[in-house]
C-alpha cells in the first residue's frame, strides 16, 4: 500500500469516527509500511490523541512528492534508454554485419589484429558501461523523509502537546523509527521555530508544515538539477568510451573483411 492511500485511510477513519487505537490497528504500524509512514504513525499511536488535519497535510505532501518523483523518473528514464542503446549498438552492428554476409567471424579466426581490436573495444563498453552505471545510479531519484521530523513535531503538537512536549515526542519516534537522530537541518529550523512562536507568538503548526513543505521542494529540486546534468555528464563515457569502442568492435572487423575480400 503506498503512503498516501496508507495516509488517507487513516485520516478517513479518524473522521468517521473510529477510535484512534482501531484506526492504527486497522491501516497497521509493523514494516510492511515505509520507515516515513511508520515513524508518523508511531507518533500519532504516542500522541493518544486524533490529528485528522495533519494526517491530511502529510497525504497532500506526500502526494505532491510522489507526482513530481514519476516526473523525475520519467526524466530520468529518456538518459538511461540512451545509454543502453549506444552500448549494444557496436555490438549490434557486428552481429548484423555478420547476418548479411560479410563473414566477420571467419575474420575473426584468421587476423589477430581483429582480435586485439576486439579486446580493446570490449574493455572500453565495459568501462564505459560501469562509468555510465554508477552516473545513472547517482541520478537516480529516491523518496526523501527529509522534513518528516517537523511534520511529526506538527502532528504532535496538534494532539494537545505544548512544543516541548511535541519535539520529544518525535526524536523518541524518529529513534526509534530511523534508528539514528533527526537531521542536523531540521533540528536547527526546528530551533529557529521554536524561538520565534516564544517571541511573537506565530503559529507552529503552519511554520512546521511550510518548512517541512519547503525541505521536501528543496530535496526534489536536486533531483531535477540531478537529471538535467546527467545528458551532459553521460557524453563522457558515451564520448572516449563508447565511440571507440564502435570503432575497435564494429569498424575495425569490417574493414578487414572487406579489404581481405578484396
């Protein structure tokens, strides 16, 4: 079940007016959900107390996220099928040199120098398969919990907690949860909140929810800016790995088959 239908089930049944310990038992809090969704739920189980419009909240955000991350995939897709293809394409051109009857592979046999050249084009696909690989790998958009920790201090608070209160209860939660503390970035917006509702007064939960709002873009802007420099950062490989390779696997066999015809 995905985050957001996990979300949206427990919040409609917070407000059909199920219990909050039946709502938990019924979308459940074991690790068949994502360590996001079990973290906010452990905190709504902490809170004893029903928080439909922060549940609400997180479903629109996760929501949100996930659209702008099958944007991203989408993205990310067109580079990688460009990749595959330029690999296999030296490989294609020998294997249909060989179905037209140019007698590569009789080449093959009888010239060393096309052997050698093989090896070589061989070893650049594969560095440049393994240099293209961990490019796409690093470009590869991931979901991000980056500004769950304020959502769960928002839920918290909502629940009844005055802030203090609401921030304990989630690091207890995210410990347990991520198993490690709250990022360093979030603790210090967190601070930075927290000084200005003593000060003025400003209400926390729209100041916890626009920064974990503001996180979340900030986490998907990088993967976007990621994509966009993969096309540019793939003609690397593809360039001084690839090409020659074409050249030592596809044109070097067929122009000795051709000459040796000759």
């Amino acid at each position: 079940m995905s985050e957001v239908i996990t979300l949206t089930k427990f919040a409609g049944l917070l407000k059909s007016g199920v219990s909050l310990e039946q709502s938990l038992e019924r979308v459940g809090t074991g690790e068949d959900h994502s360590k996001g969704i079990q973290y906010l739920l452990s905190v709504a189980e902490d809170s004893g107390s029903s928080m439909v419009s922060e549940i609400e909240f997180v479903a629109d955000v996760l929501a949100s996220r996930d659209r702008a991350l099958q944007k991203i995939e989408i993205a990310h897709a067109s580079p990688k099928s460009t990749a595959r293809l330029m690999l296999w394409l030296p490989i294609i051109t020998l294997a249909m040199a060989q179905l037209l009857g140019w007698g590569v592979l009789h080449t093959l046999l009888e010239k060393p120098i096309v052997l050698v050249s093989l090896g070589l084009g061989i070893a650049l696909l594969l560095i440049a398969k393994l240099v293209t690989s961990r490019l796409l790998k690093k470009a590869k958009p991931e979901q991000s919990y980056e500004g769950f920790y304020l959502l769960g201090v928002a839920m918290a608070f909502s629940a009844g907690a005055n802030l203090v209160r609401a921030q304990g209860r989630a690091i207890k939660s995210y410990r347990q949860v991520f198993t490690n503390e709250p990022p360093a970035s979030e603790l210090s917006a967190m601070a930075e909140i927290t000084e200005l509702v003593e000060h003025s007064g400003a209400r926390a939960v729209e100041l916890l929810r626009k920064q974990a709002q503001k996180m979340q873009e900030e986490v998907l802007f990088a993967a976007e800016m990621k994509i966009e420099k993969l096309g540019i950062k793939l003609m690397l490989p593809l360039g001084l790995g690839v090409l020659p390779a074409f050249v030592f696997l596809a044109i070097v066999p067929l122009m000795v088959t051709t000459l040796g015809a000759q």
